[in-house]
C-alpha cells in the first residue's frame, strides 16, 4: 500500500487498511475555524510596465495562480469531535505498536481534541504537545496575538516507539556564550517549541494551497519518529508536505485527501517522483491539461 495516494473520504480508506500497517502518521486535520480558508497562489515576472519594483530598481508584475479553498465550518465542537473521532481511532488501529501519531491542531480545539486522544491512545500514551511558534502574517491590538499551532504526539506503546534524537535537526544556541565554543558549533536540541515561519505566499515553496505547513517541520517529525523503509500515513494529506518529507528521506507514503484542489496540488508536487500510485484521481489527465492551458 506504499507511495499510495487516494482521492476521497478517509474514514473508509482507513476502515479498509490493515492493522497495524503504518510506522507513523501525522494528520492536519480541519481546525474548525468557522471561516472558508483560501489562498491564492502568486508569482512575480519581468515586466517593464509591472506593478512593483524589485532589485535594482527592475519592475515585475504579480500574476495570480490557482485558488485553492475548503470550508473549516463545524455547526458545533460536538459535531466536529463526532467527524474527527472515529478517524482518530481507525488512526490508532492501523498504526504499529511502536508507532507515534502526531495531531496538528490550534488553540481552537486542541484542549478538547486531547481529552479525545486520551480516550483513544489512553493518557500514559501522550507523549508531548509541541508548540509550532511563527510571526507572521498581521497583529491584533485587542488582545496577544496567536501565533502558534499545538501538534499533539501520543503513541501507542508507552514504553516501546520510536524516536531517533541523533537524526534531529539541531538549532542554535538562544545565549551561545553561555554554553563553550565546542557546544555553540553543535547546536542544541530542539525543545517541545519550535520556532519556525509558515510558508510565505509567493515564497519559493508555497504551492498556493490554503492551509501548507512547512516541509522543514514535517521533515524532523518523519526523521525523528520513523526509520528508513518505514511507511507514513497522512489521512488529511493538504498539499503533501508529509509524502514529500517522508520521499526525500527514504520513507514510503499513503496520503489520503476529499478535496480535489488538494489533488491538484499534489499532481504538480509529485510530478518527478517515481512509482506513486493514485486511487481516484488521474494527474496525467491534469497535468496535460494544465499544459494545454
């Protein structure tokens, strides 16, 4: 089943999964933040008679890209709870017993999605809430402004999983002088806060899609939880950032999304990477015609 990407609802993708058949998985599920989440993807060209100058006075024209949009509306919190849960626990099911789940959330609902983790992995099986801290993007002035997202990291056997701290990415030293030259050269290891910006609309790696997480975040969960020839499991697969991440460092992928937007992302993201199956969804069909036009 790996390097499978499927176009449709996930819960009976997961429902026809086997048992324990995945080594990690991360999901970034809807926050339920009551508003349609859009993005428009954009691209600066040379263009003497453009709405911008950019390096040595040269001007460019911004050109508008694809559009890409979900609605994150939930009726409830009960509601949403009822949709996330039983995919939660088909996400328990088919991971392996050393597996780690990772949930990506916000301060919207991340206080009620642990208490629902806690009933699907049981509490002694959390292990970290992991604060994503960024500043980007605009401030209020009525209240602190947020800034950061929650990932949840449970996993399913409290004294046996995985978690390889030699492959994690080290960062540097807050106060360098503190700690010597030879620790100051090393790094430091990442704590339960990882600062790290999102990805900038028009920014190199931006797809255009509403809701993409940087790959450098996915790429230290799949290094650090997960081994070479493992699979990876992302039930709402977005952009693809999780399958890119766990490609390019020798994991296989199952991605799993219902919006067709997200499919066309990942047609154009996966063009070059070999021996990728689709169930449901044909990107030779779109890539032609994106060609076309």
């Amino acid at each position: 089943m790996a390097n499978r990407i499927y176009f449709g609802d996930n819960l009976p993708v997961l429902q026809a999964m086997p048992a324990e058949s995945v080594d990690l998985i991360y999901v970034d599920p809807p926050f339920n933040t009551g508003k349609v989440q859009q993005r428009t993807r954009l691209k600066t060209v040379r263009d003497d008679e453009g709405d911008r100058t950019g390096f040595r006075g040269l001007r460019y024209r911004t050109v508008k890209g694809e559009t890409s949009a979900f609605s994150d509306v939930f009726p409830s919190m009960e509601e949403y709870l009822a949709f996330l849960a039983p995919r939660l626990r088909e996400g328990h099911r088919v991971l392996k017993p050393q597996g780690s789940f990772y949930l990506h959330l916000d301060y919207r609902a991340v206080h009620y999605c642990r208490v629902l983790m806690d009933s699907v992995f049981g509490r002694e099986c959390f292990l970290n809430e992991i604060i994503w801290a960024y500043d980007y993007g605009g401030k209020s002035k009525s209240r602190w402004p947020a800034k950061h997202d929650n990932i949840l990291l449970y996993v399913k056997d409290s004294n046996h999983y995985t978690f390889n701290v030699d492959a994690v990415d080290r960062i540097p030293y807050m106060a360098p002088g503190l700690v010597g030259p030879e620790k100051a050269a090393r790094g430091k290891l990442p704590t339960d806060v990882w600062w790290h910006t999102i990805v900038p609309p028009g920014g190199k790696e931006s797809t255009g899609y509403a809701t993409q997480k940087p790959l450098a975040i996915l790429k230290r969960i799949v290094a650090v939880s997960s081994n070479p020839g493992n699979v990876v499991l992302d039930f709402f697969a977005g952009s693809g950032a999780t399958g890119l991440a766990a490609h390019e460092q020798g994991r296989s992928f199952i991605l799993v999304d219902s919006n067709e937007q997200a499919l066309r992302v990942m047609a154009k993201r996966f063009e070059g990477v070999p021996d990728v199956e689709w169930v449901g969804f044909d990107p030779t069909a779109y890539q032609l015609r994106r060609r076309l036009l």
